[in-house]
C-alpha cells in the first residue's frame, strides 16, 4: 500500500483509489509501474536477506513518508557509474510519471472540493426543520440560563488535548508534501527517458482500463445506491440521538422547574389546542348546518390489513389490543400525537397517565381501550359510532390528530350483527366526507389487489386523490410471495388500484408476532429495505419507505391543511354564534343562559332544600297525619272482623274473649305491617307536599320531570328497616293487653272515638241501603227519578224484613231458614218473585243499620257509665265493654304513630334524604338521563350557545398560537 497524501495506491488491485473529499478515481497502475518497481527493488536489496522480499516491500509501501531522502547505495561488485546511470534512468521515468500526477491531484482537490459541497447541501436538506421544536424549549430556560455556573460547564467539556486527538497529524501530512516537492523539483533537471519496450506495455493498459470501465459500472451504481441507504440511516440516527438528548434536556428543565426555580403555568401545546376543538366538535349536533370540516387524519383499510400496526408505529409504542383474525377496532379511536418528553398516554376523560415505557401500563392501557369499545357497542351491535379520545406524547413523535376506524369487511360472520357492513361503511364514509380530512389508506401487499375493498370506497370520497395518502404494508411477505416484483412497482406508483393519491408509501410493521417492540419493528424494517432488492433495482424510491418517513408525510400534510381551513371553520362557527344569540334574545330576553348541567345543578339545590324541610315537620303534625291514616287504613278491619262479631254475641263475657282472640291475631300477622306501609306512604305524601308547595313559590316548571324521576327513584330505592317492624309488634300487643282507663277524660274521648266510628259505619250502611232501594217517593217526586225492577224488589224485601225486626228487636244477625221461606212465601202472594240469597243479603244490610243505631244509643248510656266501670260495678245495662275495646284501639292508635314519628324524623328522613343526594349524583354522570328529564328548546339554544362559544374561542386560541409557531 502506498499513500500519497490523500491518495492511496494498493499494489495488490493495481488500483490508485483517491479519497480526497469523498470522491474516488482509479487509475491503472501500469502508468505507476516503474516508480513502484523502483521502490521495490530498492527496498527489497536493502532488506534482510532471510526475509521475504514481498513481505519487505509490503512493510516499506505503508507510507511514502517513509522513503529515504538519500540514493541507495550500489550493489557490491558493481561499479559506482554503472549504477549511477541506472539511477538516473529511474529517477527520469520517475519524474514523467509524476508530472501527470500533479494534474490528477489539481483534478482531484478541484472535483472533491464541489462534490464535498454539493454532498454537504444535500445531507443538509435531508435533515428536518427543527424550527418546529422551540418550542419544546420554554421562555424561562434563556432566564435559567443566566443562572448557569459556567466554570462547571467548561469542566464539563472535554480538554484541548482530546479534541487534538481528533485531528489529522500535521507533522505527517508536512512530510508528504516536502517528499512531493522534492520529487518535483527533480523533473527539471533533465526530460524524461522512457524504454522502447514501454509503449507496448501503455497501450496494454489503457484497453485494459476501458474493459475494466465497462464492468465496472454497474458495481459503481450498487455501491453509489449501498452508500445512500448507508448516508440516510446514519443521519436517522443521528436525528434519534439527537430527539433522545432533547428528551433528556427536558427531563432536567422540568425537573428544576419542580424544585422552584421558577413557577410558571405551562401553556398548552399546538396540537393539544387543536385537539380539544375536535373533542367539542364530537359532542356538537348543531341545528344550525355548521358542519364539521376541520382536518384530521383518518385512518382506513380491510380488516387485519395492519391500520392498527402503521398507527402504533406512528405512535412509537403497542397502545392497541391485538387479535388473531378477529374484529378488534369496534369503535372509532381519535389519536393525538405530540412531542413531549415522557412517552405516556391519556384519555380524554380521565387524568391518569399511562407509563408507555413501563409494559404493565401498556398492558392496561390496552386493556381500557377495550372495555371502552366494548361499553359503547349497543346490544345487538357489533360496532359503534362513539369515539374513544386518546393522547399519546413522546419524544420524536410528529403533531397530528389521527382516527383509526374498524376494519371495512366484506361479508358478515357468525356472531356479528347483521347491518355490521352497512355500519362501517356509514362510519367510514362519514368522516371521510370531510372535504379538509386527509385519507390514510392502508392495503395490504401480502394479498391480491383484487381483493382490496378499501380503495374502491376512497375512490368514490376522494375521486381526484387531492387528499389521499395510499400505504402498502407486509412488502417484506409481499417480495416473497409475488412472483413478479414489478407489481409492487405498479401498486406505489398509482397504476394498479383505480384510485389516485398525493403520495405512496411502502412499510414493514414487523414479522406478524403480537410481542415485537417497536424498536425491534424498527430495526427489522429498516435492515429490510437496506438489503432489498426493491430499492436496489430502483422499484421503490429511499423517501418511500418506512414508516418514519411516511409520519413526516402524514404530518406535514396534516397541518398543510390546518393552515389552508381553520380560518374559514372559524368564520362559520362565528356566525353560527350571532344566530343563536340573536334567537335567544328574542325568546327570552329575561333569562339567564344556562345549559342543561347548570339546570341540573339549580334544580338539585332546589330538591334538597325541599329534602329538608321534612326534618322541620313538628312532631305534633305527624303523628296527626299517622294515626289519622292508620285508622282509615285498619278501621275496616275492626269494625267488621273484630266489633261486630263480638258484640252480635250479646254476652259480655263472650265478647271480651273474642275481641281478646282476634286482636291477638290481628297484631301477630297484619297490623305492623299496616302501620309501617302507612309510615312510608305518609313520608312520600309529606314530600310531595313539600314539593308541590316550593312549585308555587316561581319554580321553573323546566324541573318538574327531573324532580317527578327523582322522587320516583328514591322511594324506589328507600327500604324500611325490617328490626322496626319486631320492635313495633311489640309495642302495639303490650298497648292492646292494657283495659285500665285512669280517668274521665279518656273515658269521654274513647266514648267519642266510638261515636264517630260508629256514625260513619252506619252512614255508609244507609247509603248502601239507599242504594239498593233506588229514590223514595220525595226523590221521585222532586227529581223525576224512578226505581229499577230490581230496585222495586229490594225496596219490597226491605219493608217485609223491617216488620220482622219490629217484631224481634232483639233477633240475631242472621235469619233462620224458616224465616227466609216466610218472608219469601209473604213477597209471593204480592207478586215479587225473589231469590233467598236476595233475602238474606238485604237482611245483612238492615241488621247492620239496626244494630249501630242500638250501639250508638248504648254509647249515649256510657257516657255516665265511668264511676260504674271505675268501681266496677255489674249492670246490664252499663257494661260498657265496646267503650273499653275503642279505646284500646285509640291507645294503640296514638302509642304507634308517636314510634312511627320517632322512627320518620330519627331514621327515615335521613335515610330518605341521603338516598335523594345519591339519586341525584347518580343523574348528574348519566349524561343520557340529563337529556331525557331536562328537555325544551330553551335547553337545546343554551346548549348550542355554550358549545359555539366555545369552539369559537379554542379555534382563535389555535389560530393565533398557529400564527405565533409561523
């Protein structure tokens, strides 16, 4: 090997190869060939005998620095002329050839010099416009910098020696060039002499030269192409060690920052401004036609056609459930990337942050992201329209908002719903509508064309392809399977499928195993397309492949068309805002705009002011309302299955055991029961009450379903507790064993009690009388009424039954047989054909009236009767038995409505106000509920209203923050 400079000359290929600056010439070495047989003969003489002469020459061509500076000494034997004259023929030879070599080393600095510049500008524009990060860099870090201690930052540098290290040796390079002018200077002491026997051997090598020209070439555009796939990963990495630097400097900024160095709010970035817009718009339905045109990415392709795989590479981490062959995306997902230090993610309605370094977060996140589409699919369903909002930040991440739909199928399998098909379609089509959304259109290379779906259905939204950026994933199955490569050539340059794009992207998103990271992805798509032969041959272009550089596309598109249509969307939201406030106030010009959560929140304050007026509700007021109620509820009872029966007996010691019986009876089974149904409806009435008077204090009548659902669904959820009904049969048994009346007032109240009971029983049994009877003659006369048949033979029972009592006024409640046939005999003989059940259902009813009207002129008798009762006295006409029994049951009556009360104001209305609070909350999340109970066009303008403003106000927020980053 010799080296001239920057010139190397191998004597093993006969080559002389210039690096000088990047650019290569060969020369062929017969031109040099006298010089080098020179050295060689000179070295070899001068080297140890014993030793090899190649090896001696190989040890002595390293370097031309090297070469002695004296001549060589002659041989022994040989005179000093003749090897004077043998110098001289070498060193004239030597100086010819060295005057070409001068001109090739002017060529060589000339051409280096403008292919080193132009390889410069070229590697230069290869690398990205990082402009777009300053902002990764706060306002403060230039004020942190001030604080810098810049005697430890110049520690931190390497010393002067190290970086001297790195540059070239000048002692060296000063060697060679004086050997050169030495050599140089030589030629103009005499012309060169060149041997008769040298010129065959010249044009030898320059035909020589020509055939190896010819070979040649094609190795040179292998290694020129070898070398640019080289060049263009090694400033990729470059740029990934540079994004990883950047990362860590952020690390550091954030966490001085922490340590309050200086506090300060940080601001929202670009593309999260962006994002929030789209997050409103999703929840938007205007009335108004302002449709949805801001620009996202969306991202469509057949099922398993790899969506999920580009936007995960995209997206640098495995965010999204996997599946083997089956429907995995069931919903909608809008990503939002962007550049940040961490690598996390987080959903839009949650604040936890999802580690995606750390592989049990990543694991979790893919596990909400599924119960998450599986919770918006409706029964029935197998997809939904709901979109699942996600943010995923990390260093080297591009700005761009994308949404990844479910998979479009070509038929529906067992298990799906039937209209699956139709409803991906809808999907599809409805955010690939959008005239400002960029289409991702994702085909697999590893199946045939024919197949694909996916491109017919963005031919027909994107006719033009104005918007369209086409994807072909599995290229690495797809150059195995293919028999012909040139089809991938037709597919990415636009000539296969009937649909036109902006550009053409051919990925590998990794070898089909769902536990490949993506760095390992990475890795393997880039040492594919470095050995394949699909860019060797030209087949595909470097900026066409690899998802890197398909997110660099995808982005600068994204926001190309950011720029060209947030101005025009916020237009029309602005005057979508005038006409929604120009319709408000004209319908309502006295009223607040308050959409439905702050409806909501007024009418839950509302109800639970409501809630605690029953905990002011006095003591005295319920237990009024509670013994009034129970004894409507339970009076039926005691009058017709425990009175009446015992006092129909006429025996005093009789009655006594038969009230004792059954009002044993009637405590064991029915009456806690009664008397806890009653405690809970006169608690429901009392809040109705309540609500209904706050009604008419102006309430706004907007409330009235939402307060009607939560009344409903509080007493549905309140239950009473089950140890009050134990303690409450208890209490009622030990007040019905009690007969000792202690003093007159009791006496006169229960006597009181008895009267009126008996007065209202024995009206009623008078209007049922009536009633069978039909009008009397006063009626008929006054009100031109007339009895029915039916009534003409109850009223002809009626007095042929009201004889026999005049005639037995002590008779029993019930008729003998022989009695019914006389009675019937009797109606006969005057034309009244009449049933015996007729007979002894009017006879019911007259003894029922016979009897209460001798009770209540007994009850008049007791009224005297308490200094009797009091020292027990027997007369038969003041056993006032029916006195005591009434006031048993009045006693009872009070004793358990005052624990009724007890158990309403201690428990119950706590309970009852703690289950309206969690009826409340419970509507306040259902957002479905909330729009079911609070309904109205003033709700739907107040909603519309709150939403434009909103939109408006985020979309100049992002336009002038856009204006701000140009």
């Amino acid at each position: 090997m010799l080296r001239v400079g920057s010139k190397v000359a191998c004597m093993t290929c006969r080559n002389l190869v210039s690096t000088n600056m990047g650019v290569r010439f060969r020369i062929p070495l017969q031109k040099l060939h006298p010089l080098s047989r020179a050295i060689h003969h000179r070295y070899s003489a001068n080297s140890n005998p014993q030793r090899p002469p190649h090896r001696t020459a190989a040890r002595h061509f390293t370097s031309l620095s090297r070469l002695p500076m004296r001549p060589p000494k002659p041989p022994p034997g040989s005179g000093g002329r003749g090897h004077q004259h043998q110098r001289n023929f070498w060193v004239a030879r030597l100086a010819a050839r060295l005057l070409r070599l001068r001109y090739i080393l002017l060529g060589s600095a000339v051409g280096g010099g403008y292919t080193a510049k132009k390889t410069y500008d070229e590697w230069k524009d290869l690398l990205p416009d990082f402009s777009e990060y300053n902002w990764v860099i706060p306002d403060f870090i230039w004020e942190l910098s001030e604080q810098i201690d810049l005697e430890k930052l110049a520690k931190a540098l390497p010393e002067i020696e190290e970086i001297a290290k790195l540059l070239p040796d000048m002692d060296k390079i000063g060697e060679n060039f004086t050997f050169l002018k030495s050599l140089l200077s030589s030629e103009t002491s005499g012309e060169p002499q060149l041997k008769a026997t040298d010129a065959p051997t010249i044009a030898t090598s320059e035909s020589g030269d020509k055939q190896y020209k010819k070979s040649s070439d094609k190795e040179k555009l292998d290694q020129l192409q070898e070398e640019l796939l080289r060049n263009q990963m090694k400033y990729q990495r470059l740029i990934e060690r540079l994004e990883k630097e950047n990362k860590e400097l952020r690390k550091v900024v954030l966490q001085k920052d922490d340590k309050g160095i200086h506090q300060r709010k940080v601001k929202k970035s670009l593309i999260d401004l962006y994002s929030e817009v789209l997050d409103i718009l999703s929840d938007y339905d205007s009335n108004y036609n302002t449709q949805d045109h801001l620009p996202r990415v969306v991202v469509v392709g057949d099922q398993s056609a790899g969506k999920t795989s580009v936007l995960e590479m995209i997206a640098q981490a495995r965010i999204f459930p996997r599946g083997s062959g089956e429907m995995m995306t069931r919903s909608p997902v809008k990503v939002t990337l962007s550049e940040g230090p961490h690598h996390v993610a987080m959903f839009k309605d949650s604040t936890r942050e999802f580690d995606l370094t750390k592989e049990e977060d990543l694991a979790a996140l893919r596990h909400e992201i599924e119960l998450r589409m599986r919770k918006s699919v409706k029964e029935g369903q197998t997809v939904s329209p709901e979109t699942i909002s996600l943010s995923v930040k990390g260093p080297g991440i591009q700005r761009m908002v994308l949404v990844d739909l479910p998979g479009v199928i070509s038929t529906v399998t067992a298990g799906m719903a039937a209209d699956t098909k139709e409803t991906i379609f809808s999907i599809s089509k409805a955010y690939m509508q959008n005239p400002n959304a960029i289409i991702l259109c994702i085909q697999d290379g590893s199946v045939d064309a024919e197949r694909s779906i996916v491109t017919d259905l963005v031919s027909q939204m994107d006719p033009q392809g104005k918007r369209t950026i086409f994807v072909l994933t599995k290229v690495d199955l797809a150059e195995k399977n293919l028999a012909s490569p040139n089809r991938i050539q037709q597919i990415v340059e636009g000539r296969l499928f009937p649909m036109k794009a902006l550009g053409y992207f051919a990925v590998v998103t990794g070898k089909g195993s769902s536990g490949e990271s993506i760095e390992s992805i990475k890795d393997y798509e880039e040492d594919f397309f470095q050995s394949s032969r699909l860019l060797r041959d030209g087949m595909l272009k470097a900026h066409q492949v690899t998802t890197k550089n398909l997110s660099l596309a995808v982005s600068d598109c994204f926001w190309k068309m950011v720029r060209e249509s947030v101005e025009q969307q916020a237009d029309a939201f602005k005057a979508s805002r005038f006409n929604l406030e120009t319709e408000w106030k004209n319908n309502y010009p006295r009223l607040r705009e308050l959409d439905r959560n702050e409806l909501f929140e007024k009418a839950k304050n509302e109800i639970l002011d409501e809630v605690i007026g029953l905990s002011q509700v006095t003591a005295k007021h319920w237990e009024a309302i509670l013994q009034k109620k129970l004894w409507e509820r339970v009076s039926t009872h005691v009058i017709e299955n425990i009175y009446l029966p015992a006092a129909q007996t006429m025996n005093s010691g009789t009655f006594n055991t038969t009230v004792d019986i059954k009002l044993k009876q009637w405590t064991d089974k029915q009456l806690p029961h009664k008397a806890l149904e009653v405690a809970w409806e006169t608690l429901q009435e009392e809040f109705a009450r309540f609500m209904a008077e706050y009604k008419g204090k102006d309430q706004d009548d907007i409330f009235d379903k939402l307060k009607e659902a939560v009344k409903d669904e509080s007493v549905k959820r309140h239950k009473w507790n089950e140890r009050a009904m134990d303690s409450l049969r208890v209490i009622q048994h030990n007040a019905l064993a009690d007969r000792s009346i202690t003093d007159k007032p009791q006496w006169d109240a229960a006597i009181q009690f008895m009267e009126e009971t008996l007065q209202s029983r024995l009206k009623d049994t008078e209007s049922v009388i009536d009633d069978m009877v039909g009008p009397d003659w006063k009626q008929r006369w006054l009100y031109w009424k007339n009895r029915t048949a039916d009534q003409h033979i109850r009223n002809e029972t009626k007095n042929e039954l009201e004889r026999l009592l005049k005639l037995h006024d002590e008779h029993t409640a019930y008729l003998a047989n022989d009695e019914v046939t006389t009675v019937r005999k009797n109606l006969e003989s005057r034309g009244v054909d009449i049933d015996p059940v007729l007979i002894k259902d009017t006879w019911h009813q007259l003894y029922r009236r016979h009897f209460l009207q001798k009770a209540l002129v007994h009850c008049n008798l007791c009224k005297k009767g308490f200094y009797y009762y009091q020292r027990h006295f027997v007369d038969a006409e003041l056993e006032c038995n029916d006195v005591v029994l009434f006031w048993r049951i009045q006693r009872m009556l009070g004793i358990t409505a005052n624990t009724l009360r007890q158990q309403l104001t201690n428990r119950e209305v706590r309970r009852l106000e703690k289950n309206v609070k969690e009826v409340l909350e419970d509507f306040g999340e259902d957002t479905e509920k909330k729009m079911q109970l609070i309904t109205g066009r003033r709700v739907q303008l107040a909603e519309d209203l709150k939403k434009v403003r909103e939109i408006q106000e985020k979309l100049e927020a992002f336009i002038e923050a856009l204006h701000k980053e140009k």
